[in-house]
C-alpha cells in the first residue's frame, strides 16, 4: 500500500499542462470525426451530447462564451 501512495504523489507532483480554454464554435475531433463545439446554458446539472456535427456542453453558468479547463476543476468520479 505505501508504494501506491508513493505513486500517487509522485504522479500529483508532476507539472501539468496549462489551462485549457474552450470557445464555443471551435473545432474538436471526436471518435476520428471533426464536431463544432456548442456551450450553452443548462439547469439541473452540468451535461454532454452529441447532436449530429455538434458537441453540445451545457454549463450552469451563464458567462459561456469560453470555458477554461484544468484538472482541478473537473469533477472525478470514484
């Protein structure tokens, strides 16, 4: 147990990328095909889907011009 733990700090320790921003109506690659991306506003929870050539990410927040992304901000599911 101790060497998973030694891991998991060594790995949190390591220098990450730099914020990522997302713009709505940029291009984004998905499963080998090019999708528009679409950020709009949503209630109830934060969601993804697919509708034909677009990715839509619905976001609670109503600034949705741009989105930045880091790790500490995106929820992790255990």
């Amino acid at each position: 147990m101790a060497w998973i733990k030694k891991q998991q700090a060594d790995f949190e320790a390591l220098p990450r990328q730099s914020i990522r921003e997302m713009v709505s109506g940029e291009s984004h690659y998905l499963w080998g095909k090019q999708h528009r991306l679409d950020i709009v506003k949503t209630s109830g929870k934060h969601k993804v889907s697919i509708k034909g050539h677009s990715i839509i990410l619905g976001l609670l927040d109503t600034r949705l011009d741009k989105v930045s992304l880091t790790t500490k901000n995106i929820p992790h599911q255990s």
